[in-house]
C-alpha cells in the first residue's frame, strides 16, 4: 500500500509538469431526432409533431493533453422539449414532453492538424420525471434514471480561448443490448435517438 501510494503521489506531482490541464466553460444547441412511442392499441395513438426538436445544454470540461493524445470529462446539462399528438378514447391534443438531462461524457482524443477528433462513452442522468403522455400502465418504464450512450465529433480551438465542438451522440443499446456487465457492476445503456450538438466553449 506504501508503494502504491508513492507512486500516486509521483504522478500527481510529475503530471501537471509532462501534461497542459485547461479548465473551461462551454453552451449551445443541439437537434436531436424525436423518439417515437410504439403503443398503440385500437384506442391511445401518439403521433410526433416534427422528426427533429431543437434542445439546448450548457456545463464545464476539463482537457487534459498529455504525449499529444487528450482526456476531456464533461458535467453538461441538456434540456430537449418534443411534441406529440396524442389521441386518446378518439380525443385529440398535443402535448409536450420535456427531457432535462445532465451528461456526462469523457472523451479521448488526439489533434490533426488544426482539427481535434475525439469520442468516447457518455452517462446520462434524468433529472426529471417526464409527464407520461397517456395513461399506460407501462408507459413510465420507457425512462431510465440512468444509461449509458457514446459522443463522437470533431473540434477546433480559437486564440488558445475559444474551442467550437460538433458532436454526434448515439446508442449503445442496438449494439449491445440493453445493459452490459464489467466485473461485477452493470450498466443499463439506453436507446437514445441520434443527436447533432454544436457548442462554443471558453477555456481559462
């Protein structure tokens, strides 16, 4: 134990001196395709309004850059609002439905040219609870409190400040199924619909 923890402390005190830490701010928006109710039953019918909704997000990042290759957590809240036409007992109305979320991706990635490429697995935590849409019985069970998904996109920084990111975030789930186990612990991935996130960052 002696040992191990020398050997932390070595590399607590040898990183910043081999690595450049940047701590920093980022916001904007997102589109993300409208997820889709298959539950139907002769009577209840939700139809979506739009294909697509527009969301926004906002959190902090931390890049570290060590030997060329980078490690980049995110704490990023998103909010995505959708809406729908839903028919119930031959009633119509449209309702809305929104999703406050907080992400949290961590994302490797390396530099080309002027060009940063990254991806990595990204959590996702629901904050709210979601107003069911119609009176199902296993209508809640669609929202998981926590899953797991990826981002991937490419990135370009400004005046050593400013850092544009673009990013695509996707599913794990229709790869993997519905959970995966590491060890002994297991991770529910969800069946998120894809996404496009376009955001300006501010690094200090």
């Amino acid at each position: 134990m002696k040992k191990i923890a020398v050997i932390i402390l070595l590399a607590m005190i040898a990183l910043p001196a081999f690595s450049q830490i940047k701590f920093g701010i980022k916001a904007g928006a997102s589109t993300n395709t409208v997820p889709t109710y298959d539950i139907s039953d002769g009577t209840n019918n939700i139809e979506a309004l739009k294909d697509a909704a527009f969301g926004f997000h906002a959190g902090a990042f931390l890049r570290i850059t060590l030997m060329g290759v980078y490690i980049m957590p995110e704490v990023v809240f998103a909010s995505t609002t959708y809406e729908y036409t839903v028919t119930e007992n031959s009633v119509s109305d449209v309702l809305k439905q929104q999703f406050n979320k907080l992400n949290i991706p961590l994302l490797v990635g390396f530099h080309l040219g002027p060009l940063r490429i990254n991806a990595g697995p990204s959590a996702s935590i629901l904050i709210n609870s979601p107003a069911a849409l119609i009176d199902h019985p296993n209508f809640t069970d669609l929202y998981r409190s926590a899953t797991f998904g990826y981002e991937a996109g490419l990135g370009v920084d400004l005046f050593k400040r400013l850092a544009i990111d673009l990013r695509y975030g996707g599913s794990l789930s229709k790869r993997f199924g519905e959970s995966v186990t590491i060890g002994s612990q297991t991770f529910n991935l969800d069946d998120r619909e894809p996404s496009f996130m376009l955001s300006l960052g501010f690094m200090f």
